[in-house]
C-alpha cells in the first residue's frame, strides 16, 4: 500500500471511528454533568460527627470535617483546600478539621483531562469550548482521584465551594424550620445561625435536623464577600512536620511490620534470568526473597528481599547473586538517543500543533534567523525515596502509600493481588515530594508482588536513593530547532519551531490504563505552540520519539525544558533586531494585556541589577497562570552565581497568598537545581547517576533571595505548583548572555 493510500485509510478509520462514537454519545453529551456534592454511597461519618455531603461533616461541638480529595506534597492543599469550604460555610479556618476522602467519583479531578487538551490558549471557538466540556464529563464519570497538573484549587473552586455553600444552606433551613421564623430572617456568623429575635444555634445543634432537609438550593458568594479567601492563611502541616509528627510514607508502622529491599535490573527492559536464594538464606532476620516481574506498569524486573528490618533486607539483597537477561537496550547511551531526536527531527514532519498566517511569507527576508536548542533528561530525585506498604491478608489489601493516584493505586494494587478493587483500602500519606513521581504505580505493584509471599504480614518496601534516580520515569531529552524571518526594520515577519522527544502523555496513559500510544501529545510541545507573542505567521510541530528511556511527569512536564527553548530564542530574536528584549516583549503583547501587566511588574520590582550583575528576563504561561522573572546573575570563579529572582505571578483569584509565594519559591528553587545542575546520562542501557553527589540540588548557600509579586485579578484561580519552574533557566540564561555575549543553548547551563 502506497503512502498517501496508508494515509486516507487511516483517515476513514479515524472518521468513521468518531461518527459511530458520536451517535452513541451524543445523547449523553447533551445531559448536565453528574453531580459532584453527594457520593455513591453513605459518607461514612466519624463518630459523633453528620454527614451534610460528601464533602462537609458536623460535630455535636460545632467543628467542622471537611473530606479532602488532594493529597498533600508540601503545596499547601491542606491549608487552602479548607478556606473553601470555610469561606462559603462562614466559619472560622481553626474550627475547620480535615479527613483524607474515599475512593469514590465525586472526588475525582475533571480539569486535568480539560487542560491537556491541545488547543491554543488563545482560541475562544465551539470546538474547544465543546471538547472542554465533553472531557469534564468524561472525566466526571471515570472519577480518578490525582494530585497533580496543578489543578488542586482550580479543580476544587467551585465544587468545594458550592459544598461548604450547600451545607450552610441546609443549616440555615434547620434554625428556621425549628424555629418557625421565615428563612430569610436568618443568616450566619462564624458558626453560628441567628435570628434577629435574638435566637442563636451553633451548628452542632443544628446538624441532625439539617441533614434530614434539602433545600431548594444555595447561593455562593460574591467575592466582595470573602474573608478567608485572599488572606494569608497559617500553613496547617507545619506543625507536624516541625515536632516530627507528621505521617510520611516510610513513617507508617502497623503491627507485626517486615521489610523489604530489592534490586532491580540495571539496564531498562532487562529481565530475571536467575538468582542464588540460598546465598542469603542464613543472613540476620532474612525471611523470604522474592522475585518481581515486570508489569504494564513499568515496575522493573527485580527481586525482594524480605527481612526483619530494612537494614538486614538491604545488607542481604546488596549481596544476592543475581544474573540479567540485559535486552534490547544495552547499547543505548545519551550520544545514540541525541542522534536519533536529531535524526527525527531531520527526516520526519511531525504534527503541527498550531499554525497561523503564511510561513512562506519569510521567504524574501532581509534577514533569519536558526538556532538549536537541547535539555536531557532529568530525575525527580524527591527528598522522600519511592516507598509503599502492604499486607495482603484474608483476601483484602491494605496501602499505606505517598501517592498522588490513590484511584489509580487503588486499581493497580487490586490487579497485582488478583483481587477486587472493593477489597483494596488506601491510606495516603504525607508525600514528601511528589513532582510527578508519585503519579506512577510502579511500585505499589512490586509492593503488593512482595506483601504476597510474606503470609499475612505486612511488608514496608523502601528504594535506597541509588534505587530511585536509576528506575525514574525520566523528563524526556528533547531537541528544538527555531526559525526566524526578520524584515529590514527588524520586525519579525515569520517564526517557526520544531522539537523532537518522547511523549510523557502517552507513556503515563499507557501505564496506568493499557491505553495505546497513538495520536499528538500536548505534553510534548506544550510551551512552544501555545506562544502568546504576536507575530503575524507561525508554525509549530514536534516529532514524537520512542528512545526507549521510561519517561514520565516531571514538575511541569514539557513546560520545564520548552520555555528555556523558547524564552531563550525570542531573546536571540531581540539581539539580532537590535531590541531590547524586555521592549520587544512588550511589542509583541498588544493583545495580551495581563502578560504585559506581569511583565512589566516583575521588571519594575526587579529595578536595576548591581555592579558587575546583569538582568535576564523570561515571560511564560503554564497550567492557566502567567509568570514573568527576572534573574540577576554574575559570574563567579568561572560560574553562573544567581543571587536574585523576582517573579511577577497572575494566577487568577489567590486563596492563600502565602501559599501561592511559597509555591513560586519552591519551583524557582527546584528549576534552578535542573538549569545549573540537572543531568541524567545513559551508558549501555544504564543511568550512571546515583545520589545527590553526582545528581547535585542547588544548597542553601547557594539559593537567591526570590521576591514574588501577586497580580490582583478577579478570574478563576488557575494553578501555581508548577508555573514558577519554567521561566527559570531562560531568564538565567539570558542574563549570562547579556554578562558574556556567551549563548547557552543547552541544559545544564554551562560556561564550559
């Protein structure tokens, strides 16, 4: 079959395939969304305490419950989640208590599927706004509970809300009915329902007879209003976390607990061969040694030792003799896996995500523009190694697990036992770190693998750090090429980009749901297509690239190494213009007033750089928020030295101001590590990093002041986990630029 015959069969199929799928869903795609306040089955209230929803629970003594769907990684969902439901129930923040939610789908993310849409932010027709709604419905009925994509308060804004709202509803229509008074004469303060008589019922009092009611609905409130949301609220994990009480992972210890320690194979997609379980059998406090295959979810060949402590399974399973099938990949190495993005991005076309105007109208320019940028991959390396407990006994399985995929863990734990999800329970702990590690289940299914030979036992598998940086799901390496046209006067009259590397979207899709690896992914170009710089003719494709490297989330996934492309290319574009790169910014923003109020307040902020420093600036949307920093950079001993970091951040309506800084602190921080620092390189199929003395963090001698400035907006809150990462390395490496004449093209930033 000849190509173009290849290609219009594949195009009837696909067509064909979506007009049997519409004329089944058109009729459900014309109903309302599934409600998200009520959940499948009873809420299964604490003692003492009334279910009012799934999401808000009463006391006797007036306190207030409020189930949490997000778990907490250090982002501060515990503290800003709460004001919600407080904000609409008109009751103070300390009366409010938290509770880890159940599995169910009323508290399953429906903006995650939404966003990674491949659409333009700056489209505004029918098929966007259809396809939104349709993946928020789609998503609703699946119900998978995750931490991640940022979505934590924009997911919740409304629905959460709208509990806390519901709940002070029902109240209210309880002091009434008891009272005899008309609705309308009562209102709420601070716990409390009144009555201009005079008449005051906390509600404690009220929530019995309130759950029995269903009023006629409820009103939110009007921003105006708000007196929790948009004030700092105290951080409610601290203490915890300072008297050392908090419940990490590893941190759990249910009776009669054993350990496990594994070894796992070097090269990816090796296999078992064999191993010597009698060289370790006599070892102190050795009880089992298991070996763990391989699964969908891309747990890696291993074997298990189980032991009294963690200690002796490590000593033991450090000297099991174990022998590899190696695979196909032992001659992978990061110089083949350059070549080959190189390679594809050379001889394939790719799919073009967005186009605009004419691109052939560069083809008289008075002058273009190439350049070639490149970023490796990069490890989460989580201060918290991959960790997961389980005990499988009597038929039922239970998790004491730092995941952001409970849903999912969940699933996947059920298929390792070979039981029903119904008979799996999950308690989610604190994570310490996340970063997208934790939305792969990899190691509940080599957990549970393990909890099955240890006869009822529960089992604590720990990863040593060596572990974790050499079985990641990596950030793809990725390679970008750039043209620009520029018309005598300097204008830009046509900018195109073509990248290459593997896609995260597909690779995690596939992982947890079997889903086939087919189709764009616009977690692989996202920070390219989606430009908010006018320039009148674009284009902007990526050629997706298998490299055999296991890839994943990575804290703002595509976002994170396409904004040091971009940024650092529009900056190329100034210089060759002769444009200041801040003004050419703003030339190009016209149409983009909130970017160019963020630009020009982080600028503003930052002032004047100090001797012997310069000023590098980087502007980028991500996950609906915008963010603009400048860095001020010198040159020390032959290093880049960033002593500065002033961030402009708009992401819509904040919750908790404090949150929203810390979270911009901490992305800058963690960007700067990977821009400075960040490298994982593949010899004969392995990683060759191990720990942080080869895989370095940026230290605490070594980190900047970061001042952040909020812009005020009335939109919907949009996310900051992630948007504060990717302006990092352009802004810095544009500052070394205008320190040396010297143009970084490549992550890490090196002088070098």
């Amino acid at each position: 079959m000849n190509a173009a015959a290849k290609s219009n069969s594949r195009r009837r199929f696909i067509l064909g395939g979506a007009g049997i799928a519409g004329a089944l869903v058109v009729g459900w795609g014309m109903l309302a969304p599934r409600q998200r306040l009520y959940p499948t089955s009873t809420m299964q209230s604490a003692s003492g305490t009334i279910a009012l929803n799934g999401w808000v629970m009463v006391a006797s003594s007036g306190r207030v419950t409020v189930a949490l769907a997000k778990n907490e990684m250090g982002q501060g969902v515990f503290t800003s989640l709460p004001v919600l439901v407080a904000e609409e129930l008109d009751i103070p923040l300390h009366m409010v208590d938290i509770a880890q939610a159940p599995i169910d789908k009323i508290y399953g993310d429906i903006s995650m599927l939404a966003d990674g849409l491949p659409f333009h932010p700056d489209e505004r027709g029918a098929l966007k706004r259809t396809a939104q709604w349709l993946s928020k419905k789609v998503s609703r009925e699946f119900g998978i509970m995750v931490t991640g994509g940022s979505s934590s308060i924009k997911d919740s804004w409304l629905t959460m809300r709208e509990a806390g709202a519901a709940a002070r509803a029902m109240l209210l229509a309880s002091a009434a009915d008891e009272w005899k008074v008309p609705l309308e004469e009562c209102s709420t303060d601070q716990g409390f329902v009144v009555h201009g008589s005079g008449k005051r019922a906390s509600y404690g009092e009220l929530a019995v007879r309130a759950a029995t009611l269903k009023p006629a609905g409820f009103v939110l409130k009007d921003p105006a209003e708000f007196k929790l949301i948009g004030h700092t609220a105290m951080r409610r994990d601290s203490p915890a976390k300072v008297n050392g009480s908090a419940q990490f992972g590893m941190d759990v210890r249910p009776d009669g607990m054993l350990y496990a320690a594994v070894k796992m194979s070097p090269v990816f997609g090796g296999s078992l061969s064999s191993f010597d379980q009698a060289a370790v059998a006599g070892l102190p406090g050795v009880l089992h040694v298991v070996p763990v295959a391989s699964n969908r979810a891309g747990t890696p060949a291993s074997v298990a030792v189980i032991a009294k402590s963690w200690w002796q399974a490590q000593k033991a399973v450090a000297k099991l003799p174990v022998v590899w099938e190696a695979g196909k990949h032992t001659k992978l190495s990061s110089a083949s896996i350059a070549e080959q993005l190189k390679t594809s991005i050379e001889q394939e076309s790719g799919f073009t995500y967005y186009k605009t105007g004419d691109i052939d109208q560069g083809a008289a320019a008075a002058q273009t523009l190439q350049a070639e940028y490149s970023a490796p991959f990069l490890a989460h390396a989580a201060l918290e190694p991959i960790n997961c407990t389980a005990q499988l006994k009597d038929g039922k399985l239970t998790l004491w697990v730092p995941t952001q995929v409970p849903s999912i863990a969940v699933t996947s734990a059920a298929k390792a036992a070979g039981i029903d999800e119904d008979h799996v329970t999950v308690h989610t702990t604190y994570l310490g770190g996340g970063f997208g590690r934790r939305l792969e289940t990899d190691m509940v299914m080599q957990a549970v693998a393990i909890a099955r030979a240890a006869q009822g036992a529960p089992v604590q598998l720990i990863w040593r750090r060596e572990d974790d940086t050499a079985h990641d799901f990596y950030r793809p390496a990725s390679l970008a090429r750039f043209n620009a046209t520029l018309d005598a006067s300097g204008k830009v009259q046509t900018y195109q980009s073509k990248s290459a590397s593997g896609a995260p979207g597909q690779e995690m899709l596939a992982r947890a749901f079997g889903l086939p690896k087919s189709g764009p992914d616009k977690t692989s170009i996202e920070g390219l297509f989606d430009l908010c710089y006018e320039f009148p003719n674009q284009k902007m494709a990526h050629v997706i690239v298998d490299t055999g490297v296991p890839i994943g989330s990575w804290r703002s996934v595509g976002h994170s190494h396409n904004a040091f492309f971009k940024e650092s290319f529009i900056d190329e574009i100034a210089h060759a213009a002769k444009i200041d790169p801040v003004d050419m910014r703003r030339s190009l923003l016209q149409n983009h007033p909130r970017h160019l109020a963020v630009l020009n307040a982080a600028v503003e902020k930052a002032g004047k750089p100090a001797a012997n420093r310069a000023h590098g600036v980087a502007l980028h949307q991500s996950f609906g928020s915008i963010v603009a920093e400048v860095a001020e950079v010198s040159i020390e001993d032959g290093q880049i030295r960033v002593h500065k970091v002033t961030c402009a951040v708009d992401c819509g309506i904040v919750v908790n101001p404090d949150g929203v800084r810390q979270q911009i602190e901490s992305a800058v921080i963690y960007g700067l590590s990977a821009a400075l620092y960040g490298e994982i390189t593949i010899r004969d199929g392995q990683v060759m990093q191990r720990n942080f003395h080869d895989y370095p963090m940026i230290r605490m001698n070594q980190s900047p002041l970061i001042e952040t400035v909020l812009i005020q907006n009335a939109e919907p809150p949009e996310g900051v986990g992630e948007p504060g990462l990717p302006p990092i390395a352009p802004a810095v490496a544009n500052a070394v630029f205008a320190l040396t004449g010297k143009r970084l093209r490549s992550l890490p930033l090196r002088l070098a």
